[in-house]
C-alpha cells in the first residue's frame, strides 16, 4: 500500500509561540553536536477510538492540538525559529508546520503490518528523518483514520534536541493538550556542554542515508527478558544485567549472522551504543535538560567466536562502567571522537570499508508510552523505518517491563534475521504479536 494512495491532505497550517521569545533568548548558539547533525528526527504516537463523542472530529482536535502546540513552541522556542548560517538559531518565532490529513484505511491495517513502513502515513513528509526545504525545524501532522483512530507524528530537528528532548516535547505537549495551565520548564544547556567548531567541515557530517532498508518491529516481553538476564548473567559473570545490555547483545549476534549468511564470511563488526549524558555528568543534568546532550561506547567483535551473547553483555558492561567512573572527562565522549578523527583522515564518520558499524540507540527510560494527549496511552509508539542500516531502536513496550525493538536491515539481512529460529526463542515480530 503506497502511502499517497491513502493519506489525503485536509488542511495545513504555521503555528506560531502562544508568547513571542524574549529578546535575550532570540538568538540560540548551536553546540558541536548540534552542527554535526542533519537530519529530524521523527516520532508518531497512535491512538484508537475510544468513544463515541464529539472529542474526536477533526476540527475540534485540530482547534485543541494547535492551541497546545502553540504553548508547547513558547517553552521550546528554538525549534518555532530559523537555522542561521552554521552556528546559530534565529529564535524569530516564524512558527512550524502543522497538518490535519484523512488516512483512508483502519488504524489496524497500518499497525498489523509486517513491516514498520506503513507506520510511515502517519509522519508529515515522504522521508521524515529530512530536514524540510522551507526551513521548518518542527513538521508536525494529525492523521485521521476511517475507524476514528488518531495519529499524532512529528518530525523535529536533530539540531535543537537528542531524542530525549523530543520524547519530552512530545509528551509535554500532551500534558498541555489535557491542562493548558501547566508549566513547563525545559532549558537549552547544549552548547555550554559542547562548545560549538569553526571548521567547515565539522558541520552536518551526519546525514540520513538514501532509503532501501526495512524495519521491523520485534517484542520481547518481561518473561523472555528475565530469561535471557539470568542465562547471559550466569555465562558472563555479569550481575544484573539490564535490558538494553541483554536485548542488543541478541540482536548484534543475530545481526551479524545474517551479515556473515549474505556477505559469504564474517566480517569485522562494530555495536555502537548511543548514551545520554544527563545523569552521568558531574553534576548530572534533570531529565528538563535539552539539547543533544549525547555521547557512546563501542565493542569491537573481530572475530566470529568472539559473536556471543555472555561476552557481548560484559563488554558493554565493562564500557559503560568507564562512562560512568570517568564523569569528569565524560564530555570528551566517543561520539565527538570518532567524527573528529574521521574528518582529520577524509573520512565520513562511522563509515568504513572494512568494518560494519553497527547502532543500538534505547528509548527505555523515556515517557513514550505515557504520553497522554487526552484519549490515553497510545497502542503503538513509531520511529519512522530508515533510512539507515543496521541501526535498532529499544523502547518500553506499552505494558510496560518488556522491550520493543525496530530493526532496521539491509533487506536480505532482515529476511535471515526475522527467521532466526534462537533470536525467535525470545523476540515475537508485532505482526505475530
């Protein structure tokens, strides 16, 4: 089902700050990890019907989203503005994109899908992790489905915020969409963290690839996770090992089995896990804190016995742990690292001929499937599929105590790595689910 054959626009529209910035604020100085990125990044929150009032038409939840966002945008001013050159935001509050569109099909058709790209009708633009041309740095959509189901997406600059920052826009504008009066308190700290470059060549070094690659959704519920803490505890020494450790230990190995299938040999491989900052900063940083306040940790398998689950958990363990103790060091991070020594050799960052990198990036200590815009939690949290290559998303599943992860594979990967007959010992696919 192609998306343009079932999405029809209804209205669009720029939705301005309930307040105009003050004047000391207008001008928003991006950090070094915010000129590196270029790209949005998008989320969509889906909603069935709940009942059979008026609460639901689209003019009266169109009238209700746009008067929160509008609040929303004061709080969160830089994203209501302009990029400006390479270093700044203009916080002029020109606004961003809001639309209402029709999907023509059930909400249950999207969400029963095998695949994570009809989840896609749901995001404002045909590849969301884009930045848009006319300079919105939020492009936000409501999509109306024939069942009466809502769908609430958004794509926002990667520039302004981490993923953590957005999780919180979002579900701060719920807040506002159920009581207009509360505040909100979020403060841009990023480039005091990471004090922007003049080099060229630093700026948006991280683009989103061309599209091909196919997403998947895999559940792995509390029990299956409890069994696979115990089992790599046991084999690995590790105690206590969390969620993320356990769950993107299983899918980097069965990853890189379907790798190994395909490419005829193995190959050496890189997991790259994606950490925010906030807490682990001396002093840490609340939850409020926005910006791309980021940093990482890799382990290297070079070779195919060293593809296991026990020995996988204890070297992401042992990498977190030197995270953790070396806080007062903890800006000079991984991330800011690798792109730096790529740029120095001519090099694009996190790219290389003899070595596949891949990414886990967890979502589990957001609010996702908390936010709230008035009809309850969502049924289904998104992350748009792609455009990259072995990347996995975890995020709290919606009960709560298990873990949901995308996928994302090269297409002959994937149809190994969703057969793999051990990885289905504890992970079901959403279409199964």
């Amino acid at each position: 089902m192609a998306s343009s054959s079932v999405v029809s626009l209804i209205s669009k529209k720029i939705i301005k700050p309930s307040i105009q910035t003050p004047i000391p604020l207008r001008s928003h100085k991006l950090s070094f990890l915010d000129q590196v990125f270029d790209m949005s990044i998008p989320f969509a929150f889906f909603y069935p019907k709940t009942g059979n009032d008026k609460s639901s038409e689209p003019s009266h939840v169109s009238h209700l989203l746009e008067k929160s966002l509008s609040k929303t945008l004061s709080c969160y001013y830089p994203y209501a503005g302009r990029i400006k050159g390479d270093s700044s935001v203009d916080c002029n509050d020109m606004g961003v994109e809001f639309s209402n569109v029709r999907v023509h099909c059930p909400m249950s058709e999207i969400l029963k899908r095998p695949y994570t790209d009809g989840e896609n009708v749901a995001f404002p633009q045909r590849l969301p992790w884009n930045h848009t041309e006319e300079g919105n740095l939020v492009v936000a959509q409501v999509s109306y489905f024939d069942c009466g189901g809502i769908a609430i997406g958004g794509c926002l600059s990667h520039k302004i915020g981490d993923a953590c920052t957005i999780s919180n826009f979002f579900y701060n504008w719920g807040v506002l969409n159920r009581d207009k009066s509360v505040t909100l308190s979020p403060r841009f700290v990023g480039e005091s963290l990471y004090p922007q470059s003049n080099d060229p060549s630093v700026v948006s070094t991280i683009k989103p690839e061309e599209p091909g690659y196919l997403g998947k959704r895999f559940v792995f519920p509390p029990a299956k996770i409890n069994a696979l803490k115990a089992k790599f505890s046991f084999d690995s020494g590790v105690q206590n090992p969390t969620r993320t450790e356990v769950v993107s230990a299983l899918i980097y190995k069965h990853a890189i089995a379907a790798r190994t299938t395909n490419f005829g040999s193995f190959k050496p491989s890189s997991l790259f896990q994606v950490s925010y900052m906030r807490e682990r900063l001396n002093p840490p940083l609340s939850q409020d804190a926005s910006g791309n306040i980021v940093s990482g940790f890799s382990v290297e398998t070079t070779n195919e016995r060293d593809v296991n689950c026990p020995r996988l958990v204890s070297e992401l363990r042992n990498e977190k742990e030197k995270l953790d103790q070396d806080k007062a060091r903890a800006i000079e991070n991984a991330f800011i690292s690798e792109v730096v020594d790529s740029l120095e050799k001519g090099k694009t960052p996190f790219n290389s001929d003899v070595l596949d990198y891949y990414f886990c990036l967890s979502l589990n200590a957001f609010p996702l499937y908390k936010t709230d815009f008035g009809w309850g939690k969502p049924a289904r949290v998104s992350l748009s599929t792609g455009p990259f290559n072995r990347w996995f998303h975890l995020m709290d599943n919606q009960s709560g105590g298990g873990v949901e992860a995308i996928v994302m594979l090269g297409e002959q990967d994937m149809s190994i790595f969703e057969r793999d007959s051990e990885l289905l010992e504890f992970a079901t696919p959403v279409s199964n689910h």
